[in-house]
C-alpha cells in the first residue's frame, strides 16, 4: 500500500470475528484492536452478502492487511477513534484489487 493511501486511514477500529455457539447465537471467535481505517457515513444501497438490498450506513475503508476475509459472513466492527460508534454490522466486504499488479490495495466494507 502507498504510504499516500495509508495516510488516509485516520480512525481506528475495532474488529470482531463472530461464530454461531451450539445454541446458535453469536460468540466473538477473535477481536482485533488498533486498526487503522477510515469510516464515510452516509447511507448506500448495495447487495448483502446473501443477495439482498441493504440500507448501509457507512463504508469502511481497510488496509490491504487488515484482518478480514470476505470468506467469512459474520463480522462487527467499532469506531474507537476520532470518537466511537459501536455494533456496526457488516454486510459486504469488496477486496479492491490493484490494476498495476493484481493484488488487493484495500477493501471496502459496508456496515449497517
């Protein structure tokens, strides 16, 4: 990633990988701390992970490390810094890919 882009990324965040228990409610599997990203608010129709339209309320913008896959469907993600905003849920999550050279520059995730 350019340091450029990089520069850019001035919040930071909490993510939170969820797992259904035996009972079928939501665990936190893994949570991740101090990730640098930027957050635009603003309401944005886009396709859920399962093929619905879905009202996001923001887009999230992640390093090309950041740790999440689009593999996995249930993930929560918290605003720490400039100020919080908590229990944003994760609806879509595009991997944008670098023209230059194939590999994902960052990605792009949608939270309701």
């Amino acid at each position: 990633m350019r340091p450029e882009y990089a520069r850019l990324m001035t919040h930071l965040l909490t993510i939170y990988k969820r797992e259904r228990n035996w009972e079928g409610n939501f665990v936190v599997s893994e949570s991740f701390t101090d990730i640098p990203g930027f957050v635009e608010y603003g309401k944005h129709l886009v396709t859920g992970l399962n093929g619905e339209e879905v009202m996001a309320t923001a887009i999230i913008f992640l390093r090309d490390d950041a740790p999440i896959t689009p593999e996995h469907p249930h993930w929560i993600i918290e605003q720490v810094l400039p100020y919080v905003r908590e229990n944003m849920e994760v609806v879509r999550i595009d991997p944008i890919s670098d023209p230059r050279n194939g590999r994902t520059h960052h990605f792009e995730v949608a939270v309701k």
